[in-house]
C-alpha cells in the first residue's frame, strides 16, 4: 500500500470497506432479523448508513490529506515568494556590481586614454629635444668651425699672399726680362692655378661656416653650389661625373649663406653615396614665376617607395648602423622651410633619385 499514490490507495481502501459491508452485513442481519418486511428496512437504511460512515470516513481522511497539501502549497508559495525576492535582490546586487565595474571600467578607459596621450606627448616631446639637442650641437659645432676656419684662414692666407706676391714679383721680372721659357710659364701657371683653388677652398669654408641667423642675406646660389662641390670633394669616389646645367645668368636670392651651404653639402653627401662608384650625378638651375628651382639628380641606387616619405624625419636613415643619424634631410627640410621654400624627393630603386629644391628668389 505504501508503494502505490495516493488515489490509488483510496480506491482499494474504498473496494475492500465495500466489499465487506456487502459480505458480512447481508449475513448478520439475516441471523438477528427474521421479519422480511424489517430486513428489506434494514437493507435501506443500511446502504444509506454506508454512504453516511463513508461520506464521513472519506470526508476525514481527504481532509487530512488536503489540509498536508495545502500546508505544502502554502509552504511552496513562501519559498517560491522567497526565492523570487533572493533572485530580485540578488538581480538588483548584480546590476549595481555591473554598473560600478563598468564606472570602473569607464575610469580605467579615461586614464588609459590620458595615460596615452601623456606617453604620446612624452615621445614627441623627447624625439624633439634629442632633435632640438642635436640641432644645438649642429649650431656649436658650425660657431666652432667658423672660429676655427676664420683662425686657418688668417694663418693660411698670409703665406698665401707670400706666395701670390713671390708669383707676381716673378711674372714681372721675366716680362722685364724679356725672359721666353714654356717650362718656366707652365710652373708659373701651376703655382697660379694652386693659389687660386687654396684661395676658393678658404672662401667656401669661410661662407659655409657663418653663423648667421639672418635670412635676407644675398645668395650666389651658383657660387655656394660650386664651393660645397669643392668642399665635398673628397667624400667624391670612382668615376663619379658632376653635370652641371646652370642658368646663364647668376641666381641672387634672399636667404642664409651659411645655412645653404649645409643644405646642397647634404643633398651632394648623399648623392655621392647613393651613386657609390661609378655614374653621374646631374645639377640644374633655373629661375621660374620668381622662384628658384634646383634639381639635384643621381643614378644611384634609389629609395623604395615605403621609405620616400620618411627620409626627413628625424633620426632615420636608410645607411648601415653607425654610418649615419638620419637628421641631414631633417635639418636640410628645416632650413629650406625656414627660408619659405618646398623640397620634393623622386626615386626609383636600382635607377637613382631626383630632389628639387624651390626657393622664393625675390626680394621683398
């Protein structure tokens, strides 16, 4: 009985308490009851006796039964209402952590972004002073050099005028003389020829190492192009030709001497080496709607794309390791931009590179 539910057990409880009335009830009323007439009252009132002790057994019994399910029902209601108001809670603590982590978070994103920005501008601010430092150095450097070329030049153009007054003293004495001797005039020559290019190196050494900050100065762009060819000469390696294409008349602009001569001394640098032994390195001049423009063109081994629109940042280089610190084009671009002028870059790889340089050629 145990085994089976609930409605099960009532239905057999109810079959055998039928059962039993029927079998035993019939029997003891046919034992005390004789009288047909009373049986048959008896067998009545005996169902409806049966229907009552049932009804009242039954009402009892579900009663019972009820009363533990409705207990149940009440109890689960109270754990249900428990459990939605622990999930409500529960929900509401969830919303709250996920609103404060994601405050957090919001906090944490702001102070990554300033944390960025304050790196960024850290970077920018040291690539520019290790810039600026290198600049700074550039600038003593050139005041050294203009002090110490000044002190060559004075020691060097004494004995210089020496000789070129030796040299004079001799060409009038051997007209005087009459004296007509080609060995003699070819020494003589030679002599001349020694004083004049000794006397142009001092000259570009003097103009390339001013310190000026003047940018109103006359510039002969042709002159200061021929004495950083002259100056650079010895970086000149293998059967390397300097074209010259020239305007035909000279090129005066307003600018800083000694700062263009770091300009083309650059530019002719590095073209030597890009053409490294054996080509040709091209120069053009000309005057157009009031500007300069001077192309420097080699047959070197040229610049890849990629790097084209790098080469005037500071610090890179396209040389090997300790053969370069990338800022010549950066303070060539800085000085042609300061002198109000664009410089361009063209370059093809294995074939050569070509710079134009436009500067404003009139004075204002």
């Amino acid at each position: 009985m145990k085994n089976l539910k609930f409605e099960h057990r009532i239905t057999v409880l109810y079959l055998i308490l039928g059962l039993i009335w029927i079998l035993f009830s019939d029997k003891v009323l046919g034992i005390i009851f004789w009288d047909i007439n009373s049986l048959t009252r008896l067998q009545t009132l005996k169902g409806f006796f049966y229907v009552i002790i049932t009804a009242i057994f039954f009402y009892f019994f579900i009663s019972k039964h009820l009363t533990k399910l409705r207990n149940t029902e009440s109890e689960l209601e109270k754990h249900k209402n428990n459990l939605v108001e622990l999930i409500q809670e529960k929900t509401k603590n969830l919303d709250e952590a996920i609103e404060a982590l994601s405050n957090t978070n919001s906090k944490l994103n702001e102070k990554n972004k300033i944390i960025n920005k304050k790196n960024a501008e850290l970077k920018k601010t040291l690539k520019v002073l290790k810039e600026t430092q290198f600049q700074l150095i550039q600038i003593e450097k050139m005041a050294s050099l203009g002090i110490l070329t000044a002190g060559i030049s004075h020691e060097i153009n004494n004995p210089l005028n020496f000789i070129l007054g030796g040299l004079t003293g001799l060409q009038d004495y051997i007209r005087d003389e009459n004296i007509r001797d080609e060995k003699v005039e070819l020494y003589l020559n030679s002599i001349k020829t020694g004083i004049e290019r000794a006397t142009s190196i001092m000259t570009g050494l003097n103009q390339m190492s001013r310190a000026s900050e003047n940018y109103r100065e006359p510039c002969d762009l042709h002159a200061i192009i021929n004495n950083s060819l002259l100056i650079t000469k010895g970086e000149l390696k293998g059967s390397i030709e300097i074209k010259k294409h020239f305007s035909d008349t000279p090129i005066i602009i307003p600018g800083n001497v000694g700062k263009l001569h770091q300009v083309f001394i650059n530019l002719i640098v590095n073209a030597y080496h890009a053409v490294e032994e054996k080509g040709s390195i091209t120069i053009t001049t000309g005057i157009t709607n009031d500007n300069a423009v001077i192309t420097i063109t080699d047959t070197g081994c040229g610049i890849s794309k990629d790097k084209l629109s790098k080469i005037t940042d500071p610090f890179f280089t396209t040389k090997e390791p300790g053969k370069g610190t990338g800022l010549g084009l950066s303070i060539t671009y800085n000085i042609i931009q300061a002198h109000k002028g664009t410089i361009k870059f063209q370059s093809t790889i294995k074939k050569g590179t070509s710079v134009t340089i436009i500067l404003p050629a009139k004075f204002k």
